[in-house]
C-alpha cells in the first residue's frame, strides 16, 4: 500500500485494492479532468452525477468567490440570510404547481432523511402517528443515512446495519432482464409492475404507511428505467390509499431527464421532491427537499415559540452553496442545458446503443443523459468483471462508476456528441481489454 494514503479511509471504495494502485485526479475543466501526471481523462458520471455545467464553470466560480469575501457562514437556526430565501424562492418557481416549500440539506442522503421525517411529523400533526411504515423498492439507493438505507434496496448497503433498520417493505425493481435489455428509453410494457404496492397496501394496511419513496429512474443501481406509465400508475394507487409519494431526484434532478425534474419530463407530480447533486453544480455540498404546500401548512401549529419540525443541520443553507446554487440555476436557465439535454438524448441513446453487439454485453439501458452498460459477470462472482471493466476505462481516458457488473454513463450536459462518442469507445476499449480476466 501507498503509506502517503493509508490515512484516509475512502467512502465506497476497495481502500486496500486502490491504495495499491490509486487512480488520482488533480484538476477539472469543462469534462475533462486531468492526473497529476497531466493525462486527460474524459468525465463520464458527471463527477458523481453533480457536474452537469461542466467543471469550474466560471459564472459558479465567481459567485462563490465573491460570497466568501461577503458572509461566509450563516446559521439558518433562528436567523438567516438573503441567499437561503432567495434560492428556495427560485426552486420552488421551477418544481411542478403546488410544490413550493423547500427545506434545505447538505447531500442527498440528508434530504432523503429529511423527506422521511416530514412524512412522519405530518402523519402525526394530522392526527395519525400510527403511520411508520415506509414502502421503497429493491435495488433503489436512497443515500447512507439510516432511513435511507431503510427504504433502500441494495443488499451490500444494508447488511451489516440490520439491527438498525426503520420498518420497510420493497416493491420488485422495474428491471426485467427477458423483456428489456436493449430497449431504449422506456420500457413500452410494465406499467403492471406498479400493483404489487396494492399487495404491500393490503399486507400492512393503508392506514399504517407513511409514505412511498422511489427514484423516478434508478440511478446508482445500473440505470433502471421506468416503463411507461408505471409512475402514473404508482401515482393513483397512492391517491387511492391516501400515502404520501416521495420522488428521489438526487439524481434525476435539474437537469438530467431533459427538464428540471423528472417528475415533469415523465408527467407525474408526487408530494414531495428530494434533491441534491446537480443543484450546485457539485460545486459545494447542497440538497434539500421540495415539499406540496399542503404539507407544510399542515404542519404550522403548536405554541408559536417552538420549531414546527425539530429538525436541521449546522450548515443548511450554507451561504457558499446557496451562491453556488444560484448562479447553477442561472447557467442551467441562461444556457438553456436542459433543452440540450433533450435534444442530445436521441443522439446519446445512438451512442450507447452502438455498444449493445460488444462481446459480454447483455444489457444496455437508458433515459435522458443517463445509461447503463451491463456486462456478463465472471464466473468467480457478480461485480468482479465491472470493477476491473472500471479501472480500464480510466485508463484508456475515461472516469465511469461499475456498480455490479454495470458500467454508468452520465455526461456532463455541455458534452459534445464527440465527447460522448470518445466516452463510449473508450468503454468499448476496456469492455474488450477485460474480457478474459486478464
């Protein structure tokens, strides 16, 4: 192992496997980052699905530059500052009609707990305490907070925490391997897969849930897409029951589905919106929750000397992430990135889809600017053949993620096609370099 790395224990990573052989990175422009060597390696996940404006964009820059000669902390505990408001201000302008109360976290993992806990206050602020199950779905990835890995539904995620757990049942994935392995966008059949939520209904009782929580594509997971009409249908059987939908758009959000949400490009409106990522560009920490105004307004009761939702972080609506936020929110506005979105998906979807006839392919899956490549797992175990597909790719000029055997794609918005082009050759490249285990 590298002694000058052995003292910072990595978060998601193989830290003796990459200690022995580290892969750095030392600046950012545009989608490239470069090694401390000067070798320039492509962005291919967006930083971690945060860096749609590309890296260091200079509007970003230049607002945090000027915000931390200005205020660079404010607490929002009982006082506050300008930018705090002004960006749940401009957030709620852009969510869908109805949804305009924003609570503002560091990460998604925070707002996804956040969003939990507001389904649990409101559930008791109506009279109705007894709500406390939550209902998410398999191989969902809702943050590494405890409620978020309750309703998450990835098995390494959770294992060693079990004792620990909030209540939580899981609706199947929408991944069906027989039907859905090379089709693009969203699957035309599968809507059905939604009813399993009457089952769960049935089996706890309506009255018992808190809330639903799901990705409205599962990003961390593989890329899972929805089929058609299978939100809308999720959608009606909560009205039907009377549970809260909460979307997780950590990383769906601001952009990436070409619209602000996805809960827009995909045409339904859940009760509240979870975000984070892209919001400030990854620029600095920043997430929150977007929540219907009925909520909220549900909730403002009690002696008016105490917090209504005894909740917060230190740095909620951190002055440098506001900024960085806003002026995020200008470039995506200005700049008209998620229009380019849209238009680029056709030719993205081309892209990836050209990898489909690639030796050990099985799957290729995607939305928006957002695929995953799937590969046959090696014999010796599922994950191993992606990890190595991984280290390749960074080699051969590209960063990816493999969780799995799954190779993630996420550009940047302001990619060229021939930025993703190279991105996607490149996977090619190293899907082939490590076929044989070699």
């Amino acid at each position: 192992m590298n002694s000058a790395l052995d003292t910072l224990w990595m978060p998601f990573t193989p830290n003796r496997q990459f200690k022995a052989s580290p892969r750095l990175l030392a600046s950012a422009e545009g989608v490239v980052y470069r090694t401390p060597e000067g070798r320039e390696v492509l962005d291919g996940i967006s930083g971690l699905w945060c860096v749609g404006a590309g890296h260091r964009h200079p509007r970003i820059a230049a607002a945090m530059k000027a915000q931390i000669d200005t205020l660079d902390f404010a607490s929002n505990f009982q006082v506050g500052h300008a930018g705090a408001f002004e960006l749940a201000e401009r957030i709620a302008a852009l969510a869908p009609p109805g949804m305009d109360r924003v609570f503002l976290t560091n990460s998604g993992s925070e707002a996804v707990d956040t969003a939990m806990k507001i389904a649990l206050a409101h559930a008791r602020a109506c009279g109705q305490g007894q709500r406390h199950v939550f209902i998410g779905r398999e191989r969902a990835f809702h943050g590494v907070g405890f409620g978020g890995v309750s309703v998450g539904g990835m098995t390494n995620n959770r294992r060693v925490f079990g004792t620990a757990m909030l209540r939580a049942d899981h609706l199947r994935a929408t991944w069906d391997p027989a039907t859905q392995a090379f089709v693009r966008g969203q699957p035309a059949q599968g809507a059905e897969m939604a009813d399993e939520l009457e089952r769960l209904v049935a089996l706890h009782d309506a009255s018992n849930i808190a809330a639903v929580v799901v990705e409205p594509v599962a990003g961390s997971t593989g890329v899972l897409v929805p089929p058609r009409g299978y939100l809308q249908r999720l959608r009606e059987i909560c009205d039907r029951h009377g549970l809260l939908l909460i979307f997780d758009e950590v990383i769906t959000g601001f952009g990436r589905m070409g619209a602000m949400f996805a809960a827009q490009a995909l045409g339904v409106v859940p009760d509240m919106i979870v975000f984070a990522k892209t919001v400030s560009n990854g620029a600095a920490p920043l997430g929150g929750v977007i929540v219907r105004r009925e909520l909220h307004d549900a909730m403002m009761s009690g002696p008016p000397h105490l917090a209504e939702l005894m909740h917060g972080y230190t740095c909620s609506g951190h002055p440098l992430a506001c900024a960085a936020a806003l002026a995020m929110l200008d470039v995506l506005q200005d700049e008209a990135l998620p229009q380019r979105v849209a238009a680029l998906a056709p030719q993205f979807e081309d892209i990836v889809h050209g990898l489909a006839g690639t030796p050990g392919v099985v799957s290729v899956r995607n939305l928006g600017l957002a695929a995953g490549i799937e590969l046959a797992p090696d014999a010796g175990g599922a994950g191993q053949r992606g990890a190595r597909a991984q280290a390749a790719a960074f080699d051969r000029g590209v960063l990816t993620r493999a969780p799995g055997d799954t190779l993630i794609l996420a550009p940047p918005f302001v990619s060229s096609v021939a930025d993703m082009q190279r991105m996607a050759d490149a996977l090619r490249q190293a899907i082939l370099d490590t076929a044989t285990g070699t």
